[in-house]
C-alpha cells in the first residue's frame, strides 16, 4: 500500500519537476538565439520554475508522508 501511495505521488511530482526544468529551459534557449519570430516570454520562464518548485514540494511532500525505505 505504503508504494501504491508513493507512486501516486511520485509520478507526478517527477512530471512536474520535467516540465518545469523544460519550459524554463526552452524559455531560456530561445532568448539566447535571436531570430525572426519573436521569442518565448519571460512569464515562461516563471511558470517554469514555478512547475519546478510545486514538483519539489510534492516530492517533499512524498518523502514526509510516505517516507524513504
């Protein structure tokens, strides 16, 4: 039960933590190369670390309730 309960709230902790880490990254990578079309915005960025951020508490979260074996 206990690793039920933990991969229900590991999965998507790591998904938020990947799509965190993606967004932020891509925000990033489309300032550095200048082209035509008009580049992500910052607020990407933000929403990326925030995804970031919310995976991490949840993995907390994860480890607090759960525990580690």
């Amino acid at each position: 039960m206990r690793d039920l309960f933990s991969g229900l709230i590991g999965v998507p902790a790591t998904i938020l933590i990947a799509a965190g880490l993606g967004l932020a990254g891509v925000t990033l990578v489309s300032r550095a190369r200048r082209r035509r079309e008009p580049p992500i915005r910052w607020v990407h960025l933000a929403l990326g670390l925030a995804l970031f951020i919310a995976g991490g508490l949840v993995m907390l979260l994860d480890v607090a309730v759960v525990g580690v074996r």
